[in-house]
C-alpha cells in the first residue's frame, strides 16, 4: 500500500453542507446514506450547555439592567474582535487518487475502509482527548470522492475574573489543555494542537497498517539556478518572519501591559461604582429625612399660624367685655344703707341673669385660653428643636462630603414628589455610568487596535 498523506485544515464551518441540508455538486446523492452522523447538536443548544449558567450567574451579579447580557451567541457573532462562534477541521486520509470512496464498479474500496476505520476512532475519541473543546456536530461523508470529517467545535474556557466565568477562548481553551503560550507566529498553541492531532492521526494509521508521507520542500521540478533563487527567497521570507516574530514578540508585551493597565482601571471603575452606588443610597436616606423633618416643621407652622389669630380674637373679645360691663354699670342702681357699712347696688333681675351668664362665659374663655396659651408654647419648642434636626442634618450631609452641591440639589427638590426626587438622583448616577461606560470603550478600543497591529 502507497504511502498516504494527512490533510487537517480549517474548514469554512458550513453546517447546512455538513449536515446535507442541501446538495453540491461534487456529492453523490446515492451514497448520502453512507454518511456517518456522530454527534448533531444546534449551534443554540450548544451555547446554552457551555455557558448557559456562566450567563445566569453574570447577570444575577450586576445591579444595573443595562449591563447585563441577553444573548452570548449573537454577542459573539457581533464582536470586533473577530471571534468565531465555532471552529471547524477537516480531517481526510489520502486523495482521490490513492484513496477512492469506490471502484469503477460502485463498491466501497479496501483503501476507503482502512482509511474510514482510522476516521471512525478519531471522532470518537477527540472529544475525551479535548475537553475544553465542546463537540457539537461531527459528520464522516463517504458521499464524495475521498473519505473524510468535519468535526465542528466550541472552544470553552473557565475562571476569567471579571465578566463572565466561563467564554468563547481558542486560545485560552488550548492553554487549559496544557499547550504552552505562543512565542511566535510559528510557535503558538493552534499550530502545538494541530501538531498533536497529526501525530494521533498518524498513530491511529500505523495501527491500521497506512503508511503516512510526511510532505517537505522538493527540488524535484527545478533547475539548480531556479532552486537557488527559490532558496533565497526562502531565506529572505525567513528573515521578514524572524523580523516579524520580533515586533509581535514586543506588540505582545506591550499588549500585556495594556491589557494589565486595562484590568487595574477596570477595577477601579468597579469600585468608583460601587462608592457611587453607596452614595446614591446615603443621597437618598437623607433626603428621606431632611423631607420628613421638613414636613413636620411645615406642619408645626401651620398649627402654629392658626393660633395665631389670637391676639385679634383676644382684641375683639376685650371690646365686647367693655361694651358689656358698660351696660351692666349702667344698668346697676347705687343704694345706700341706712344703717351705715358697705354700699349696696339694686339690679334688675332680667339684668342680674345677663350679669350671671357674662360671668360664666368669661370663667370659659380664661380656661379656653391658658389651655391654648399651653399648647401654643408647646408647639414653638417643637419647631425649635426640628428647625435644629434640619439644620444638623444639612450638617452631616456636608461632612460626609457630598457638599453644597448636594444641599442645593435638595432645595431645589423642595417642591417635588419624593418619586421625582429618586428619578432625578438616578438620572445623575446614569449619566456618571454612561461616562464610565464611553472611557471603557476607549480602552478596549485601544486593546483591539494593539490587537490588530499585532
């Protein structure tokens, strides 16, 4: 049996072809059948099982609506950062030449069932040999010319600090695994991974009895100064990679730098929120308080205002006493006794019954008016003593470093609902949020565009 090759490159990730949702060309539709189907799962589903609760657990912790998150899948499939929602390999041994689905004859070839065992066993063990790579949908078609896989996958990596715990990482998912951090455009963890893969591949072969080509550079087809030339071409290709690996080598740790700059401000960010949150609270308690002093202070004035109608119900009250006592002198006749000693007045009767009911209601009024004299007293310590509870709590708000700004934003609340209060105090904390939230964007503006050169 004739040496064979190992093709393992990245696929275009169509699933409807995968799965034979529809028809090209190159497809026999009378072997569709002998299609093999390992694992078929919606792209969805998938989501849901990897990150699903990272999700959940995400938005439970953000106490602002508008920072959670509806959607991770189309929140991938909308990044700037050029991630991939999922990834996709092909895996064939052979070619059409050497390895033929079926003979002129329409029968399934030796070559095609060595290399369709080989297939069989990769796509049931990548998902035991990968676990940070979720396997959604695995297909063998034997329906075109050369047997081979389309193994379609999630990267899924756990323990980020902040945001989400568990994300959509190529690159972390592969150092979870164990491969090594990139040092250079050719020495990173994809082409590591691919190295590895090959190596099973080509193990999984020799035990099938396929000899496996290892391709190389060839100098079969060229003239000794056209393979000169292609040398030095070579060599200078090279030097620009070397040269090119330097400058990432030095984007990466300036990346790094940013991207550690961009942690520590994210972390600041976090706390200057959450002193805000706490002084919206604290904003709001005493403005609860200063309102409910402010109330009773108002109220107390009130009563206060109602009584102090009584100087000119004492004036109108004086002047009916006098208009009274003037009649009631005019009405008594002075007597003298005949045997000398106090003098008597004579009173007519109908006039001494006046006399007596005058008497009555003023005895009523003094009464009435030393219990009122009592409660008016009372109520002018109260007010006293809550224009003090004010005065002090306007007080406490300065000292806590909200400042005069603040106690000028509650006098001019003084009109409104409490209801109103709490809206505008919100719309003030949204618009610092929205002003963090510009400052973020243009750090992680910055991270893409380092990202990019890189």
């Amino acid at each position: 049996m004739a040496a064979k090759t190992i093709s393992f490159p990245k696929g275009r990730g169509h699933l409807t072809h995968n799965n034979r949702e529809f028809i090209c060309n190159n497809v026999v539709p009378e072997r569709t059948s002998w299609n093999r189907t390992y694992i078929q799962e919606s792209l969805k589903d998938a989501y849901e099982k990897c990150f699903g609760q990272a999700l959940r657990d995400y938005n439970a912790a953000q106490k602002r609506k508008d920072r959670q998150k509806e959607d991770y899948l189309k929140e991938i499939e909308n990044s700037g950062n050029k991630e991939k929602t999922f990834y996709e390999n092909i895996v064939q041994i052979g070619k059409k030449a050497d390895t033929p689905v079926t003979d002129e004859n329409g029968v399934l070839t030796e070559e095609a069932k060595a290399a369709i065992g080989v297939l069989d066993r990769y796509a049931k063990t990548f998902q035991e040999r990968n676990p940070n790579l979720y396997l959604f949908n695995c297909v063998m078609h034997l329906d075109e010319a050369t047997p081979h896989l389309h193994i379609d996958y999630i990267p899924v990596a756990h323990g980020y600090k902040n945001g989400m715990k568990t994300r959509n990482s190529l690159t972390k998912a592969f150092q979870q695994m164990g491969f090594a951090k990139a040092v250079s455009r050719k020495q990173n963890e994809t082409v590591a991974w691919q190295e590895r893969e090959r190596e099973y591949l080509t193990e999984l072969c020799r035990e099938q009895g396929i000899e496996i080509e290892v391709l190389g550079i060839q100098r079969d087809n060229l003239s000794l100064p056209e393979y000169k030339a292609a040398m030095r071409e070579v060599e200078e290709l090279e030097q620009q990679a070397v040269a090119l690996d330097m400058q990432n080598v030095a984007l990466g740790r300036q990346n790094d730098d940013l991207e550690q700059r961009t942690s520590e401000l994210c972390g600041q960010m976090q706390e200057m929120e959450a002193h805000n949150d706490e002084l919206v609270l604290q904003a709001q308690k005493l403005t609860d308080q200063i309102e409910e002093a402010e109330t009773k202070e108002k109220a107390a004035k009130e009563i206060l205002a109602k009584h102090d109608l009584r100087a000119e119900t004492l004036k109108m009250i004086s002047k009916e006493v006098t208009a009274k006592t003037k009649d009631m002198k005019s009405a008594a006749v002075p007597m003298t006794n005949l045997f000398g000693g106090e003098e008597y007045v004579k009173i007519k009767k109908s006039d001494w019954n006046k006399l007596l009911d005058a008497f009555n209601r003023s005895v009523s009024r003094n009464h009435l008016l030393e219990k009122y004299e009592k409660k008016i007293s009372a109520l002018e310590k109260k007010i006293v003593t809550l224009s003090e509870q004010v005065e002090k709590l306007k007080r406490f708000v300065a000292s806590r470093g909200l400042g005069e700004a603040f106690v000028e934003y509650v006098k001019s609340l003084a009109p409104k609902t409490m209801k109103q209060r709490l809206a505008d105090a919100k719309s003030v904390s949204d618009a610092y949020n929205r002003q963090r939230d510009v400052s973020e964007r243009g750090q992680s503006g910055k991270s893409r565009q380092w990202q990019q050169e890189m």
